[in-house]
C-alpha cells in the first residue's frame, strides 16, 4: 500500500502540470488568435475598401463615372483624400477613365453678374457651380494643375476702395467644392499665369496702386507656398502665357521700355532659372489657348484671322476664319476633344460658336458646334479628371 501511495503521487504531479501547460496552452492560443483578429481587424479598418488590396480598391473607385465623385468623396475621409489626390487622376489615366469637362465663367447680360459654369460633355446642357469664395475680381489669372482650377490675384472694388489681390481659390472638379490656398507673394493682376511641369507661375501686371511688376513668383502645390523667382528684365502687363517642352513663354501686353504693344517673348528656363528673349511674338492677343503643342491665338488688329505658333521652329501660321460681318465682334477660345471651340462675344444669332479641327482633312477643319455657354464667355478651361 505505501508503494502504491508513492506511486500515485508520482503519476498525479506530472499529470497536473501537463493540465496546467495544456489550459496555459490554449490562454496562449486564445490571446495570439485574439491579437490576429484584432490586428486583421485593425488592417481592414484601415483599407479603402475591406477585403481588398489598396492597388487594386483604388483601381475600382477609378472606374465609377465622374459625375458620382462628389458622392463618393462624401463616403469617408480615405475615399475623399483619394479622390483629391493627384495619384487619383494618375490611376484614372492608365485605367483609360479620364473625362473632359468644359468650363466657363460667363457674365449675364446685364455685366453684373458672374458664375463658373460645366457644360455636360455628352447633352452639352450647362449646370452652375457653387459660387466662387471671395469678392467680384477683373484682371484674374486662371489655370488648371491636376484636374484643379486655380483663380489667382485680380482686381477688386468694395465700397469704393479698390485694390489689388493676392487671394487664390481652388475649385476641385471632382468634389465640387472651392478651398482656399496660400496667398501669393504679390498681389497683381493683368498678369501671364500659366502650368510648366507640374507647377504654376505668374508673372508680371499690375501691383498695389498701379505699380507696373516684372517680379514672378511659382507656386508647389504639394507645399503650398508661392516662391518668388528671377524677375524679368523690365516690367510687363496685360500679356499672357503658356508651357512649352518644360519652358515658360510669356507673351503680347505691354512693357514699360517699349512703346506701344511688345512682340517681345520672354521664355524662363525652371533648370536654369533664367530668363532669355525671343523677338518673334504677337501683339494685343484677345484669346489664346494651347492645342497638341501650338499656341492658337487672336489678335484684336485681325479678328478673322488665327496666329498659330509652332514652338518647335518659333514659326507663325496664318489661317482664317470663316465668318462674314464686323471684323469688330471678338472671341474667346475653348478646347474639347482635341478640337478648338471659337465663342463669339456677341449675341448675335447669326454667329454660332465655330469648331477648328487641326487634323482634319483640307476643306473641313471649320464646322459648327452647339456647345454653347449661357451668358458671355470671359473665360474657358478644360478639365480632364
């Protein structure tokens, strides 16, 4: 019996401490697949969409159609962030999803009023934006960067004070909203503004009390800072400009070392930063747009007339438009797939918004196209996004 005893003590303690492993075993167990679910919880949380990779979430949200982003960018901040992103229209690109939408700022009839305004690409049927933030500005400058608009600086009277901005505002065509952004250095307008290689610049107009400017200034969007750059040789306002293979050309309006309009073209190098001169330009340009690398532009002299300048051999190329009546009554100049779009500045029934297609065949470059704004077009920019 003794021996019996031992022995059943003997079995009884490794038998316990086996028990006690194996219930520490599954605590462990239990804790570690606790820790993996918390933690995959933790990954789908954090994912654009759950159960999927981001390259390929993001590929998805890429596809749906442009008129469903201001919904989308309601769904959550990830979406949103996505959405308004430049790597968003990188995606939509290589997904062959971009869309153009045409813009326009018109004016009622009464020259009161202004309001940006799309035009629906497929039943070119125009819907309004939300009012622009700020006061009412002449002498702005417009550009796009990455399927943004940029309204920058201009001109302001309130309560009879007038004065010079520096405000910029930022329309995202993909939520449908304005923000605002940082102040440039100086406030200016009539000045040339333009996109080169993903940043913009402006230069030149007019300052605070009329000052005539040559100072330039870039803007980054991924710091949101304006710089200033290499000022140009003498001042110049009322031009404009254009991003030609990585080059600033700035370009018409006037300067204060010549009399009359200048035909001066001012081109800056971002790698050099500098400045050099080109003699071969145009003079008083009421509208000019970019077109596969050419400059469109009309000349107030010549308005049945286009300029075409080739960058490539610095060479101008007359062609003239096709309409009859006042060589008075101007334009302003769209671009929609590929094709140059001529709003007339007149009310006039007889004149119709014309359509320049530069690949078309010899004899039907000129057609008529129904896109039309609802007021006077001051102004029209394409969006792809």
């Amino acid at each position: 019996m003794p021996g019996f005893v031992v022995r059943k003590k003997r079995f009884s303690e490794p038998n316990m401490c086996f028990t006690n492993l194996v219930n520490q075993d599954k605590l462990t167990r239990s804790q570690s697949d606790h820790c993996i679910t918390s933690e995959a919880q933790h990954k789908d949380d954090s994912s654009i969409l759950p159960g999927l990779p981001d390259d390929v979430a993001k590929l998805c949200l890429a596809l749906v159609p442009r008129s469903n982003f201001p919904a989308m960018g309601g769904v959550c901040k990830k979406w949103r962030l996505f959405i308004q992103s430049k790597e968003f229209i990188f995606v939509r690109k290589l997904a062959g999803m971009l869309e153009e939408w045409l813009y326009f700022l018109t004016m009622d009839s009464e020259g009161k009023e202004t309001c940006w305004e799309v035009v629906d690409c497929l039943s070119h049927k125009c819907r309004s934006l939300p009012p622009m933030p700020g006061p009412l500005k002449v002498g702005f400058g417009v550009v796009v960067l990455n399927g943004k608009l940029l309204v920058m600086a201009g001109y302001s009277a309130i309560k009879g004070t007038s004065f010079a901005s520096a405000e910029v505002y930022q329309y995202d065509s993909c939520l449908n909203s304005w923000s605002t952004l940082s102040n440039m250095n100086t406030a200016r307008y009539d000045f040339a503004c333009a996109e080169v290689n993903g940043l913009v610049y402006a230069v030149g107009g007019h300052g605070v009390n009329g000052v005539s400017l040559s100072s330039a200034e870039v803007y980054d969007p991924d710091t949101n800072k304006w710089t200033l750059i290499e000022s140009l040789r003498r001042p110049r306002w009322g031009c404009f400009a254009c991003g030609f293979e990585g080059k600033l050309y700035v370009m018409g309006g006037r300067s204060s070392f010549t009399i009359g309009n200048s035909k001066c073209v001012d081109v800056y190098n971002p790698e050099g930063h500098s400045w050099c001169e080109m003699k071969n330009g145009c003079v008083m340009v009421t509208a000019h747009a970019v077109l596969e690398e050419k400059l469109f532009c009309m000349e107030w002299k010549n308005q049945r007339k286009l300029a075409i300048f080739c960058p490539k051999d610095n060479s101008w190329e007359m062609v003239p438009v096709p309409l009859t009546g006042s060589s008075n009554i101007g334009f302003r100049f769209g671009i929609l797939d590929g094709k140059l779009l001529l709003f007339s500045l007149e009310a006039e029934p007889a004149y119709q918004t014309l359509l320049y297609d530069p690949n078309a065949a010899v004899g039907s470059e000129w057609q008529i196209s129904d896109i039309r704004p609802s007021g006077l077009c001051l102004c029209s920019v394409t969006i792809k996004a």
